[in-house]
C-alpha cells in the first residue's frame, strides 16, 4: 500500500525553479532516504510534502487523501511529524516536558483546562513510552537546551513520535554529529523501521548511514529527480555516479 | 491553592522550590494590616499592589507564558474600571455585577480584537495593540457625556456585599476591604496557576519556546494566542474593575498607554518567567512611586534608573533572582 504518494510537484520562488516535477512513492513500512547535492531542492521538496508551503504545481496525496493545500496542524492530526535539519524543540524545558506537550497534543487535550486522573496516566504512560523508545529515560529530567547535538536530536525525534505519526519525516537527523551520535542516531532509526514499523522519508548526507538504512534512495539533483532505486542500483547508476557520487571521487 | 500553584512553577518553568515562594507570598499578603502600619504604610497602599499585581499578572499570562508582547494592556485594564464604574453609576448598586460587568467589557473588548493581531508577530503586535490602546483612550477621553471625560468618572462609589445571611461593609473599613481584595486576588491567581497547569497552559509555554516546533505538533499557534490574548484581558479588565472599587473613580489615564508600560516596567522588574514576579515588581513600583513622588514630581526618572538596574543586574527580574539565589 502506498503510504505518501508526491505527484509531479514543482515549486517556484519567482524565476528560480527549486523543484521541478518530482514524483515519488513511498510505501508504507518502506524507509526512503532522499539525498542530492547542495541546492539540489531536498528540503524544498520536503517542505512540500510537511505542509510549510504548497507546491506551484502538482499533488501531494497522503493515506489516499489529497493534502496539497492543506494546513500543517490538518496534516499532524492525518499523522505526518516531522524533525529539522536546525533540532527545533522547547529549549528551557525538560525532556520530559518536551514529550508531555506531543503526548497531550496527540491525545486530542491540547485546549483542555483540567484533565481527569485516569487521563493523566494516559499521558504518563506515553511519555514513558516515548522515553524508552529514544532512550533518553536518563535524561528525562534535564532542560533540553542543555543535553548534547546528539540528544537533542534524539529528544526532538522523540516528541515528534509522541503523535504516533504514520509518516515520519527526517530532515538530515546526523547534520553536524561526531562518529559516536551519528552512530547512535542511525541506530534510533533502525529500530523505529525495523522494530517499530515506521514509514520514515528522511534526507540524508551521511552516505554510510544512507546506505546502510534505506530501503529505497530518490536522488535529486538542481531541482529535478535523477534516479530512484535501491542502494544497490544506486550505487551502480551512472547518472548518480557523474552527478553526485562521482564528485567525491 | 498553594499546591496548584507549586505544580505550575515546577511544570512550566522548572524553578526550585516554588511552594517557597507561594507561601511566603500568602503569608506577607495576609497579614499586611498587622505589619504594613508599623512600616508607615496604609492599608489603601497594598491594595493598590494587589490590584496593580493582578494586572501585571494577568499581562504576563501573555508576556512571559505565551512569549507575546503587547504594549496595550491599559486599555483592557481601563475597560474593567469603566465597566465597574458605570455599572454602579448608572445600573445598579451591585460590587458583584460592577465587577461582571468590567470583566465581560474588557475580556469582550479582547476576545474581538484579538483575531485582527493574531498573526502578528513581535514588534508588529506591540504597535497594533498600542493603537487599539490608544483608540480607547480617546474614546473615554472624549466621550464626555458617558465618562466624564478628561475629569474621569465620579459620582459611584462600591456597595456594600450582600452575602444572603451577612452583609459585609466594604465602603468604609480600609482592612475589610483589603481582605475583599485579598479573596478576588487570590481567586483569580488561582485560577491563572491551574491554567498554567493544564494542558492548554502547557501549549502556551510551548508556543513561547518554539512556535515552529509547536506547529508541527499539531498546535493551532494562532487560535491558542488568541485564547491566551482573551483570558489575559479579561484578567486584567478585573484588575480594573478593582481598581475602580478601590478609588471609587475611573478615568481615561487608566487606558493611556503610559499604564501600558508601567505593566509592562512591573513585570519585567519582578521577573516574567516566575509566576509571582509581576506581583513583587508592582510591590516595588507601587512602593517607590508612593514613596519618591512624595519628595520629587520626578518620580518617574527614579523608577526608571531603579528599571535600568534591575534589566541590567537581574535579567531574570528580582523573584527570578531570588528563586535562582536560594534554590539550588
């Protein structure tokens, strides 16, 4: 079953032409990473697909149901969560905060002015969950703003799944780790995929994490789509090679 | 109400030991009669830091737990005081309905215009919220016939409570008074603690963190200010409307935007991250005003270096010093 299903979008900033005439399919369960150079329109293309803005032209369809112009809390509620490639949280409060604020927010409270005992613990088995799952349950009680890059993403990652999202979205999750956080990112990854079942899209530059993670790349390159496959194929096209891969050789 | 507010500090702001804090508060404000004269205040003067604290606090709901900055407040403030006042002038001799009354004016007057500033941001809402401040204040200013004018409204002065089985005087004893005061602070500030502790309160501090994050957690940013812009002017129209009880007079410089930024001055002054801070901000406004002005018209230049200093020495205000200082 196709999860996300992008038709032909473009985009348009004035006379520059960021995206052009993309498509692409995820399936759901599938872990897609989208890569590309500098300036090849990733983040555009996902900003599209989260709802930031809508594209000029073309189709974003979601669980079967069109979203192209539809708000981005219309798509939180359908289950798409995304991260940044900037780790975007509540810097001055707890892990443990953090997550309260996804777990009430999914749970439909968000405009409650008094919750129930029964519905607290609701909430607090969610945030228990949502601890464990991205192994931060040590640091629940430290201020975000505090921890390290790596668990500050781990935390944003964290919130982001409180909303038990059928599409999760990953803007570069190890932009600008060392070896060790890099490691323990991917390794979060993995098991939300492999262990969990997540439908996950994310951009990636990190090309051992790309290759070792992705069930299927798409790659981008100055706005239009170059190839699409899985690693091995991409490995072997020698369109990618000139245009990407083969820049680092 | 002392727990509920100890949830609060603790979940929205993470600062030691607040149930501290609250407990000295309570126990200064309830027995201001017994240790206020002996400092050669009058009992008049702390309900003037009770009153001018609510609106503070109200202000902050907005400033320091939603991170949104208006610079209008007075209006709001000034609202409640005329919606008390006429009421009592021209309705009824009701201190209950005088205070409905100025609490549905201001709150209204919010809840309407709150949807035109929404979705602005930072110093673009500060200036619209002037305007609508402004607006205001001209209205009362010139609707001489209704308001009195530049002259403000006179001729009402606050009933006596009828509670059914006891009738309480509040008109002429300074101390009943000041604990009638008491009782409508402490239910307000209450109230304002359990909101904070709730879920909604919590996506206001959210909203002051990180609004995109926010957003992407399926937060409807606009919505939520709006519901915070009205709840605090409502608060704040209620500080107005005690205001007015208390001086049994309104006028339009309790709409000027020079009360807007005395709000403002007292809640940055006491610390706007805490939530008792604007109430120690007006405690030390209303005391300096009352003391220097007693000495020089230029009381204003002194409150402001004293404001300087504090910005510049204690950033997070005065409470949020304190609580940092003895916490940890």
């Amino acid at each position: 079953m196709t999860m996300l299903d992008v038709r032909n979008v473009t985009k348009q900033f004035g006379s520059l032409v960021a995206v052009s005439n993309v498509s692409m399919q995820v399936a759901t369960g599938e872990l897609r990473a989208i890569i590309g150079p500098n300036g090849a329109g990733k983040t555009t293309f996902f900003n599209m697909i989260s709802g930031f803005f809508a594209p000029t032209k073309g189709d974003i369809v979601f669980d079967g149901a069109v979203v192209t112009k539809m708000a981005v809390t219309e798509r939180v509620a359908m289950g798409m969560a995304r991260t940044f490639q900037i780790t975007e949280i509540f810097p001055e409060l707890t892990v443990r905060e953090n997550i309260r604020i996804g777990v009430e927010s999914s749970q439909g409270l968000r405009q409650r002015f008094w919750v129930g005992s029964e519905k607290r613990a609701t909430v607090n088995r969610g945030i228990e969950e949502a601890l464990t799952l991205s192994g931060l349950t040590s640091q629940a009680d430290r201020l975000v703003g505090e921890l390290s890059h790596g668990d500050q993403r781990a935390a944003e990652i964290a919130t982001a799944l409180t909303l038990k999202p059928r599409l999760l979205l990953l803007d570069e999750p190890t932009a600008g780790m060392g070896e060790h956080e890099t490691y323990a990112v991917a390794n979060l990854i993995r098991r939300l995929h492999k262990q969990s079942a997540y439908t996950i899209v994310l951009i990636e530059h990190d090309m051992r994490v790309v290759f070792n993670l992705a069930d299927k790349i798409t790659v981008l390159g100055e706005g239009k789509m170059l190839a699409e496959g899985t690693p091995a194929e991409i490995a072997d096209n020698p369109i990618v090679q000139e245009a990407y891969l083969g820049k680092a050789e | 109400m002392s727990t509920t507010t100890v949830t609060v500090t603790t979940a929205a702001t993470a600062q030691p030991r607040p149930w501290l804090t609250t407990a000295i508060i309570w126990a200064l404000l309830l027995t201001v009669p017994l240790w206020l004269p002996m400092l050669g205040g009058y009992t008049a003067l702390a309900g003037r830091v009770l009153v001018l604290g609510l609106a503070a606090m109200s202000f902050n709901l907005l400033l320091g737990f939603t991170g949104v900055m208006s610079f209008g407040h007075a209006a709001y403030f000034g609202l409640g005081a005329y919606g008390a006042g006429l009421t009592l002038k021209y309705l009824t001799a009701s201190t209950p309905l005088a205070i409905v009354a100025g609490v549905l004016l201001g709150g209204l007057a919010g809840t309407l215009f709150g949807p035109l500033i929404v979705r602005r941001r930072g110093v673009y809402f500060a200036m619209v919220t002037v305007a609508f401040g402004q607006i205001a204040f001209y209205v009362a200013y010139s609707w001489d016939s209704l308001t009195g004018g530049y002259d403000g409204l006179r001729g009402f002065s606050r009933a006596p409570l009828d509670l059914g089985f006891i009738t309480v005087d509040i008109t002429n004893n300074a101390t009943t008074f000041y604990y009638f005061l008491l009782i409508v602070f402490g239910i307000a500030t209450g109230l304002q603690a359990l909101l904070l502790a709730s879920p909604f309160g919590r996506t206001l501090v959210a909203i002051r963190e990180n609004e995109r994050r926010a957003r992407f957690l399926g937060i409807p940013i606009e919505r939520h200010i709006w519901m915070s812009f009205s709840i605090s002017c409502a608060f704040t129209a209620l500080a107005g409307a005690l205001y007015a009880l208390l001086n049994n007079f309104a006028d339009p410089m309790g709409l000027h935007y020079s009360l807007s930024g005395e709000i403002v001055i007292m809640t940055v002054m006491g610390g706007m991250r805490a939530f008792w801070g604007p109430l120690v901000g007006a405690a030390l406004f209303v005391v300096l005003q009352d003391y220097i002005s007693s000495m020089t018209v230029n009381w204003m230049s002194f409150v402001g270096l004293i404001f300087v200093l504090v910005v510049l020495f204690f950033p997070r205000g005065l409470l949020g010093m304190l609580q940092k200082g003895t916490g940890k």
